[in-house]
C-alpha cells in the first residue's frame, strides 16, 4: 500500500467526519432511520458527544415513543450517554417495554445518568423477571451519588439472594463502590456471605473485593486467609492478590504452608504476596535463581 494511498484516505475519513459534525441534530436523527449500520453508528457517535445540549436530549426522548422499535433502542442508549436528568423519568417508562433487551439498557443508561431520581425505576427493575435486567439494575444503583447510599446499600444487600449468580456478583461490585462512604456503613464483614456462594463467579468477586480496602482491614484479612482453601482455583489466586493488597502480615505463615501443594500459578502469586508483605523471597532457592 503506497504512503499517497494512505494519505488520500485519510484525507476522504476526515472530510466526512467534518461533514458529520456540520450536520443538524434533525440531520442525525434521521440518518438513525437509516438501513445502515455504518450511518447509524455515526449518528449515533455524534449525537453522544453532544453533552449538554438540552434541545438534542429533548428529541432524543421524543425517540422513545416511536414506531421504530430499533431507534427506540439507540435513543435509549444515547439519552444514558448525554447524562441528562431530563431523561430519567422518560427512560423509567421503558422499564415496562415487552422486550427484557429495552429493559436492561434503560437500567444501564440511568445509572449512567447517575441522579438520584433514578432510584425509584432502579429499584423497581430489581424486581425484573429477566436476569439481565435486575443485572444492570444492580450495576445502576453501584453508580448513584454517595449521598443516597445508605438508601442504595439496602436494596444490593437483598440481590445477595438472587437465583442468578452474574446478579449477585453485581451486587457485590455495587456494594464495593460505596465501601469508603461513611453515611453507607459497609464492611467487609458484610460480604462474609458471599465469600462461601456456591457460585465461583460470586466467592471470586467477593475475594477480589475484600483486597479493596473496607474499613475493618482486619476482618477482611481473616476472611480471606479461610479462603485459601477455596476449591477453585482462581478463586485462591485471587484470594493470594488480595492479601497482598492488604499487606495482610497475619497471612505469610499461611502462604507458605500453602506452597507445597500449590500450582505452578498459585506457586507465583505466593511468591509475589510474600515479597510484597514481608520482603522476603519465598521459597529461599529463588534467591540463587
């Protein structure tokens, strides 16, 4: 491929992207009816950057009532992109749309939004038929400002019982973004219950959470030395992780009880945590390596 080659292209991708950036919002919102998917995404990538803009987000929920039932989805979509408080009571209406696919992306662009007006319509997808749905729900109500979390914290707190695993992993991620708010009460303590989840996916989230740094540093480290014993595999390497991360000291002894019989992989992750806890090399033949 020859350098003029190149540059002509170039040359051509830059005159349409500043053709699309002179475009109207009118302009854009019809290229969303479009049969193609190159001309949608474009529109779509315009209209998101356009923060701020109160008229676009005006007819952008507008959208939410069309025939089209493809540029409903991408208006709701978009409207959780420009952040706009405007959208969330519009974008709470389709949280009863027949499609689960509408539901799960209202829940993502409100807490996208992030205003505690969300709560409510938050709240209510936790109650979802569908797993996905409550899924994004929960992920919502991680991302709500920390002057409602108290309110927040409680309802995470009951998806910790949810049937679906990838939902109460989300639950426990929420809950880890509100660990430093003080009005939030959350502790490591608190997730004592999912450490032991018959789910691998739930105990490995939970494990990687407790290296966050929850105010009872203490718990967690004992916590997580039980974990060492954890029948998954990953689940223990990251349990390793997490207690380097605390600089757990009360661990070391415990680590290099677990190195006998360790894998290769969780051999180096022992390694590594004593190094960093200790500095110590661990075992002592690595130090003539």
């Amino acid at each position: 491929m020859s350098k003029k080659w190149v540059f002509s292209v170039g040359c051509v991708l830059l005159v349409l992207y500043t053709l699309g950036c002179s475009k109207s919002t009118d302009e854009l919102i019809q290229d969303l009816r479009s049969s193609s998917s190159r001309v949608r995404t474009e529109a779509g990538i315009k209209l998101m950057g356009r923060h701020g803009d109160h008229e676009t987000v005006e007819k952008l929920i507008d959208l939410l009532d069309d025939e089209d039932q493809r540029v409903v989805f991408i208006a709701t979509q978009i409207l959780g992109s420009l952040a706009d408080t405007a959208a969330v009571e519009p974008l709470g209406r389709i949280l009863d749309h027949p499609n689960p696919e509408f539901r799960a992306r209202a829940c993502y662009s409100l807490g996208s939004i992030g205003h505690e007006s969300a709560l409510p319509y938050l709240v209510k997808a936790l109650d979802d038929s569908v797993a996905g749905v409550r899924h994004d729900a929960v992920t919502g109500l991680g991302h709500l400002p920390h002057t409602y979390a108290q309110q927040t914290t409680e309802h995470l707190f009951r998806m910790f019982r949810d049937e679906a695993d990838s939902v109460r992993a989300a639950a426990v991620h929420s809950l880890y973004n509100y660990r430093n708010v003080k009005n939030a009460g959350i502790y490591a303590s608190d997730l004592a219950i999912t450490v032991n989840d018959p789910s691998d996916l739930v105990r490995y989230v939970a494990v990687q959470a407790l290296g966050g740094g929850f105010p009872d540093t203490t718990v967690a480290g004992d916590i997580l030395i039980e974990k060492l014993a954890d029948t998954n595999k990953y689940v223990r390497i990251e349990t390793i992780v997490s207690l380097k991360k605390l600089m757990y000291e009360k661990a070391v002894p415990y680590l290099k009880e677990m190195y006998d019989t360790a894998t290769v992989d969780e051999e180096y992750a022992i390694s590594e945590a004593i190094k960093v806890i200790a500095d110590e090399t661990y075992p002592p033949s690595l130090e003539s390596e």
